[in-house]
C-alpha cells in the first residue's frame, strides 16, 4: 500500500476543486491505481462538497442498512422527547424471524427509551430497532413510516432514492446511490438534532440501561474503521457514521473523517468481502477502501488559495466606447482548491474558457460584470472553474452607438422591408406625378387647339 501510495503522489493527478462554479473533477485514475474493492465511491470534502473520489457515485444500488439513517432523520425530526420509553411490538420482533439479520436482542413487549432504540439501530445496525422505530413514528404503521421516508428524500432532492422498508434488507424498489447517500448523511449531520446523530454514531461501545425484561448489556459498533482491534481497517481519523451489508448491496459504509481542520465524508458501497491476502480471514472491502482513500487524502491534500482576485487572466475587445477598446478579466474573486501537497498558483495553468469567451463586448460595461469563465488546470485536469469579471467600467460613446444602431438596423429584414416599401411608395408618388404632369400637357395641347378653332370660326 505504501508504494502504491508513493507512486499516486508522484503522479500527482488526483484534485478536485472549490469555485463559486462547482466543479465534479474526480480522478478515477489514481483511484483505481488503488485497486479499489468496491464498485461505488465517493470521497468528498464536508466544508463544501468537493468531489475528491467519485466512481459509479449515481448508479442505483441497494442500500443495505444505510437505509437506517433516514430513519435516525425522521426520528429525531418527529419526536421532542427522546426519552420518552417505547414497548417493543411483536410484530417488529417477529418479522426478522428466520433472516439471521443483525438484532439488539429486543425481546417482544420490553420498554426502552427513544433514545436508545436509535442507539440500537445505529451502534450495531439493530434490525428490530429499525422497525421499532418505525413503528412508533409511523403511529403504529411501518408502512406510513416508509411513506414518510420517501416523501424526505424527495424533497432532499434524492431523485435516485426509494425505499421499500426501514431496515435496509433487500427487496425490489429498495435503492439509492452514493450521491443521494452523502445528501442524506450531510443532512443527517447538519439538522437541528445533527449533534445527536453524529454523537451516537460515533460511539464505539455503549451499555443499555437494565429494562423490564432484560439486565444491562453491551453493544458496539459495526464500524470497524473505529476500532483498533481491526489493523486493516481502522483509521485514526475516523468519526462514525454507519455500515451496511446484504447480498444485494455487498459491504457498505459511510465515514466521517477529520484531520487538521479537514473534514471528508465518504460513501463505499457494493464492497468485496473475501479473503485478501489469504490468511483465513475474510476482509471487507468497503472498510479498506475508506482506510485507504481516507488516509492519502490527509497526507497529501491541502486546501490552497491558487489564484487571487486582481490577478489578470485575459482581454477582451470592447465595443461603442471612445475611451478604451479593451478591457481586461479577472476572476469574481479569489480561488482556491484541493491540491497536493507544495502545489500552489504557480504550479497550475489558468486560462479563459474559450467556450465562454465572447469575440468582443459593448460598452457600457459594468466594475465586476460577468464575461465568461476561467478553468484551472493541473497535470492535464481541470480542477477548478469560475467567473471571470471586468476589472474596470467603460462608458459607451453616445455617437458610436447610434453609428452602431444604425448599421445594425440595416441590415435587419424589417429595414429592408421597410425601405422596400418606401421605394415602391417613391416610385408609385413619382410615377403618378408623372401620370399627372402628362395630363396637365395634354389638357393644356387640348385647350389651345380649342382656341385656335375658336378663332377660325369668328373669323
């Protein structure tokens, strides 16, 4: 791993970028120079969402007990008392019956807190949790709970979600995709009871109070990234949140990381689970994966200013204006981006985006109008893209824009249309005025002959 890591950072390509333009840039070839186990990842930053990792981040899947978090959302949105004690139903007991799913070993009309029913469904992934919980926010119906989840994540804007259950077994229907994931777990994070979320998610081993029908006992977490026990899996800078695993949707998990004043959050699904390196273990692919990638983002990424906002990127000609027939673009302000370690502006190619750059603009132009858009790019990659704006305003010349009005106007199908119309009218005027003047001499021919034959007649 340590060569394989060495080698990514000499290759340098894996960035991604903060702009006020978003820009999706994953380099899935240092990612798969890692040999990834896992068929879905994304690896993205949680101060404002850059995409560092992202491979099959929209392809539908089964969730797998991932699904549980919504029901943690609906749950702490829904319910102002968690202490309030619940009685486990038989129903939510008996349904579990036969899958060999992973339970908390609630036992049918025992009494326990909200609050620590979520911890059961979030610590080890308790199935009979989940459906508990349902139960009780769906007022006695696991159905109209499912109906609410839908309607969350459609208004979250999860356009790749539905679910069929809350406990994340599989069944057709039952999908998402890592995108919607790192949607819902932001939003997990960051609503009114966010703190409550992050903080059970991010308990390792946790001691259920004595109960009506069961003495205290232990449970911990399935996130073996947290766990030190687990040399392969565990990292230091992991926080929580939540694993995952049915046949459908392989080994899943989706991890909180900080280091540093870093924050990344990632989302592994469809991971491998067989014997690796062949010592009779089975290994999860998905908790490698996340070790991984969690561990060469720390070491080697930095969040670095690359371009500031008077620096001077290009020019553009400038029209109508008798003060200036130029004017230059910087960008709208200054920009920066995750980049390897000792790469700052000097190490990176920024340029107008040609697509963007107009032939010329007209004046008046406004201090700060946007123009077009400049990229960034890194060893061939684009890795940033934002505005470029004026640096200066310029008046427009009043003579040169009715010059411009003019040429403009003439050469548009209504002004042909309309001097051809004026030239027909000046040919019919003049034609008639010809057609009169005619008359005019012959009337004139005709009087005088008139008169001449007046004249012979008296004579």
């Amino acid at each position: 791993m340590k060569k394989c890591l060495i080698f990514c950072f000499s290759i340098l390509f894996m960035l991604a970028a903060f702009s006020p333009l978003p820009v999706s840039a994953a380099y899935n070839s240092i990612l798969e120079s890692l040999e990834p186990y896992s068929e879905i990842i994304l690896l993205e930053s949680l101060e404002d969402g850059t995409i560092i990792f992202d491979k099959n981040k929209d392809v539908r899947t089964p969730p797998a007990s991932l699904t549980k978090i919504v029901v943690a959302i609906l749950v702490l949105e829904n319910c102002p008392n968690l202490e309030e004690i619940v009685t486990v139903p038989e129903h939510a007991v008996k349904m579990f019956a036969g899958t060999n799913s992973s339970t908390a070993g609630l036992k049918i009309g025992e009494e326990i807190s909200v609050m620590n029913l979520l911890r059961c469904m979030l610590i080890p992934s308790a199935n009979e949790a989940a459906a508990v919980l349902a139960d009780y926010v769906g007022k006695g119906s696991i159905a109209n709970c499912v109906s609410m989840m839908n309607a969350f994540v459609r208004k979250l804007g999860c356009e790749n979600t539905h679910f069929v259950n809350p406990h994340g077994l599989d069944e057709d229907g039952h999908y998402t995709t890592a995108s919607d994931m790192a949607k819902i777990t932001r939003y997990a994070l960051t609503c009114d009871r966010g703190d409550v979320f992050e903080q059970i998610t991010a308990t390792k081993k946790f001691t259920l109070p004595q109960s009506n029908m069961s003495r205290p006992r232990e449970i911990a977490t399935t996130n073996f990234l947290m766990n030190s026990g687990y040399r392969d899996y565990y990292s230091k800078y992991v926080t929580g949140i939540k694993t995952g695993s049915t046949t459908g949707a392989g080994r899943c998990v989706v991890a909180k990381a900080s280091s540093g004043g870093y924050s990344y959050l990632a989302v592994i699904m469809r991971g491998t689970f067989y014997d690796v390196d062949r010592d009779g273990y089975m290994e999860n692919g998905a908790f490698m994966d996340a070790k991984a990638l969690f561990e060469w983002t720390f070491k080697n990424i930095r969040f670095e200013t690359i371009l500031t906002a008077n620096q001077v990127v290009t020019e553009v000609p400038v029209r109508l204006s008798s003060q200036t027939d130029h004017v230059t673009l910087v960008p709208g302000k200054s920009l920066s981006a995750f980049v390897p370690v000792g790469v700052g502006g000097n190490s990176v190619l920024v340029k107008a985006d040609e697509k963007t750059m107009p032939v010329s603009i007209d004046a008046p132009v406004e201090k700060g109008q946007i123009v077009a858009e400049l990229i960034v790019l890194y060893a061939g990659e684009e890795i940033a893209r934002a505005n470029l704006v004026a640096s200066a305003g310029v008046k427009r010349s009043t003579l040169l824009y009715m010059i411009s009005l003019i040429k403009d106007l003439a050469v548009t199908t209504v002004f042909r249309i309309i001097i051809a119309l004026a030239a027909v009218l000046v040919a019919g005027y003049a034609g008639l005025n010809i057609y009169i003047m005619r008359k005019k001499r012959q009337r004139r021919r005709e009087l005088k002959v008139l008169r001449y034959r007046d004249l012979d007649d008296r004579r």
